[in-house]
C-alpha cells in the first residue's frame, strides 16, 4: 500500500497499487492515481502537487515533466501537466457542498485539443478514460463562461503586474510603486489595469474573467517587483507567464519589467531577453512613457480642450486668483485714454524750454577777499621792481623776494578766477534737450502708467 494525498483536498489516501482509480474517504471526489513504481518518482509527484494547490503552476508543471523522465507512460503526469497549464485548483461549493475546478489561467484553446490530454487519453484504461472525458468537459464549460464574460469587459492598454501583499498581509513597496504608475498613465490618457483598482468591487470568483480579458486586450505589460521572490510569487508569475505565453505564440505585445532596489542579474530568467527599467534612474517615467507612446500611439490627444497659447494661459492665471470679471480690470485703461496722458507735452512744448539757453548769459561774482588778493599781489610786484632798481645789493635782494611773492599770487588768483569760471558753468542747468528725446522718454511715462493698474491686481 502506498500513501498519497488528494489533489482535490490535499487529504491522505490509502490506494492499492492494483486500481487505478480512487475515491477520496475525506472530501469524497474520484480521482485517478500515478503509479507508484519508482520512490524518485513518488517524491517528485509530491512536491509537485504541493507547488500546484498553491498556485506555483510553473514550478508544478517543471516537476511533472521531470517525473516523466523517470516514466513516461504514467496517463496521470499528462493529466497533471494539463492541470497547470490551464491553473486548476479546486475550491467547495457553499450551496451544493460539491468540489468544483477553478480556472486561474484561461487559454482560447479548449482541454480537449490540448497535446497532453491527447497523450493521457492514450495511455490512459477505460475507467481513467471516462474520468479525464469528465473533467476536460466540465473545465472547457467553466472556459467558455469566463471568455463569454470576458467579451463584455472593456479593453485595456497596460497591464500593471505586481504583488499586492506580504506574508503578513501587509500592503507592498510594489503596490505604492505601481499606484503612482497607475495614476500617472491614467492621467496620460491610457486605460490601465490595476488590480488594487480594477477589481476593488469585484468577488474572488469574479477575478479570472476581468484578468484574462485585461491579458487579451493589454498591448503592454509592466512587470513591477523589489525582490527575485517577489516577482516569483505564484500569481504574479501567473500572471506574467501567461503573457510571455502570448508573445511567445506570437502576439503582438511587450512586456516591460521595472525593477527597483535589487540586482537585475536576479530577474527571473524568462526576462533575460527583455529591456529591463531601473525605477531608481532619473527620469525612470519618462522613459516608460517615451517607450509606450511609441508601443501604443494614440491618434487622438488625451485632452479634448483647444490648445490654449501662452498669453491665454497668463491671462487665466491671473483671473483665478482675481475673482473680479475682467470688465472689472479693464475700467482703469478705459477712464485714463492716452490723450489724457499727453497732454503736458502739449501745454509744454520743447520750443519754451530752449528760452533760457538764449536770454540768459553766465554771471561770475568775484567776492570782497579776491579783489583785495588781486591788488595785493600786484602791489607787491610794483614795489619789488622799485628795490630792485636801487643800487645797494641788500635791496635788490629785497625787490627779488617781493616780485616773487607779488607774482606768485597773481599766479594764484588767476588761478581761482578761472576755477571759478568753470565752476559757474557747472553748476548751470542743463536743459539743451532735444525734443525727440523728450517725447520718447514721456512715451515710456505713459506706458507704465497704463501697465502699473494691472500690474497690481
């Protein structure tokens, strides 16, 4: 006797080698069992249906074609296989009390053309026969409500793919990463698929239909994780395993992973041929968005208002922070027209401000000190050529020094004369304007005042 445990329930069933079906003393489903003739074989069926009821269908489905190296003529491998490949797991009715299949990974293409099936109907008896007929049936009626449903979803552009909780049920870096992808692309005009979002007011039950439709439909997929276990998690992996699927059949469709805190060397190994982003880099969305536009062009723009120019635009900024009508601003300009503003360039003509040029000459004042300097100096000159003109040396040397006194000062004088002079010319007004000039400098007058009422509001 050997032990094995339900695929339905996971329970542990007591078989006898001789038959090849069962039923399950704990849920009470039938179920074909492999055959127990190699304990390699055994360990391996094991583990393999351990990955599949938690939903790792790829590494389920790696292990059952590494069973097959060992026996390939075991009908139940091929069975297995098809399981994962379609994600069955099986879930209790609350109505009925009955264990039905569900269907996590919906293919266009039915079980019952399906190249392992084939090969388990061929190898299977005529009792595992009926039970594979049995089950095909009631998995292709489940797919063919799911694409029915599916038809009526909305089309997507973008599929965001991610892991929405930890182990502890708590929300991930990868979610928040992808809400403000989410949030962004929306914005730009794409219809996105955000689990978070998009299936926030749906059951579990109701999930497949929405995410197969969003695979079908989506033109690109973004892969978005942390962690090498993170993007391995079975759904997500379900999710983008499905759609390498999909390229790999020959779609059109890109996917895009974007990885961030993490070595790109432990992407997963399917990514090994895909352009990766670093969601660190500088201008990581710039680059998604440059790529997606080129992946989905858009014939019509996101916004359906008129392009506004930068003076519309200006002039709008303005009246949102003034709740006044622009009526409103306007009265200044309107009660202030510009013959107003030039009128003192009429009542003041260049002509009379040239009149003081010609009626009045320069008048330099001499004071009281400087005509007494003036008389002194020359005095002294006149009385120092007196001494020289005596005949004793004494005086002559006397007359010398007076002369050279007298003329220093006289010197001196002249100087301050002419200072004073220029002086006098200096400090005269200057109106020797010329009326072109005049004229420009009111014009730029009377434009600030006519800008300054707005400029204030």
């Amino acid at each position: 006797m050997a032990t094995f445990r339900c695929k339905v329930c996971g329970g542990s069933v007591q078989i006898d080698e001789a038959n090849s079906t069962v039923v399950c003393e704990y849920c009470g489903n039938r179920q074909v069992m492999p055959r127990f003739n190699d304990s390699e074989k055994a360990a391996l069926l094991e583990r393999a249906e351990d990955c599949r009821r938690s939903g790792d269908f790829d590494r389920a489905m790696a292990l059952y074609e590494k069973a097959l190296l060992t026996d390939n003529t075991d009908p139940e491998i091929f069975w297995s296989i098809v399981l994962c490949r379609y994600g069955i797991t099986y879930v209790c009715d609350p109505r009925t009390g009955q264990t039905l299949p569900t269907v996590n990974r919906t293919r266009t293409l039915p079980v019952q053309m399906d190249a392992d099936y084939q090969k388990a109907l061929r190898l299977a008896d005529a009792e595992q026969r009926v039970f594979y007929e049995e089950q095909a049936q009631r998995i292709d009626t489940i797919q063919q409500q799911i694409i029915r449903i599916s038809q009526n979803e909305p089309p997507f552009d973008i599929f965001i793919c991610y892991k929405e909780t930890d182990a502890q049920g708590r929300r991930t870096h990868e979610s928040a990463y992808a809400a403000q992808m989410y949030h962004l692309l929306t914005k730009d005009g794409y219809k996105v698929f955000f689990a978070r979002v998009t299936l926030e007011d749906k059951l579990g039950s109701a999930y497949e239909p929405i995410i197969f439709s969003a695979l079908q439909s989506s033109k690109v997929m973004v892969a978005v994780g942390t962690s090498k276990a993170n993007f391995e998690a079975p759904w997500v992996r379900n999710e983008w395993s499905r759609y390498l699927q999909m390229i790999q059949n020959g779609e059109d469709k890109t996917l895009i992973p974007a990885y961030r805190d993490m070595d790109p060397y432990d992407l997963p190994q399917e990514f090994a041929y895909l352009q990766a982003l670093d969601i660190n880099n500088l201008g990581f969305m710039q680059d998604l968005l440059h790529a997606l536009h080129k992946l989905i062009p858009r014939e019509t723009p996101v916004s359906q208002e008129p392009a506004r120019s930068g003076a519309q635009t200006a002039q709008q900024s303005v009246t949102q922070e003034n709740p006044q009508p622009s009526e409103q601003t306007q009265q200044p300009r309107e009660t202030q027209p510009p013959e107003q503003t030039q009128q003192p360039r009429e009542t003041q003509p260049p002509e009379q401000t040239q009149q003081p040029q010609e009626t009045q000459p320069p008048v330099i004042r001499l004071s009281v000190f400087s005509v007494v300097f003036l008389i002194l100096s020359i005095g002294f000159i006149i009385y120092g050529i007196n001494l020289r003109a005596e005949g004793t040396l004494s005086t002559k040397a006397m007359g010398s020094i007076f002369t050279g006194v007298g003329i220093t000062a006289l010197g001196l004088a002249i100087l301050l004369f002419v200072l004073k002079i220029i002086r006098s010319r200096r400090s005269r007004p200057n109106n020797r304007v010329k009326p072109s000039r005049r004229i420009k400098d009111n014009n730029f007058v009377k434009i600030n005042r006519r800008i300054k009422p707005n400029d204030r509001r």
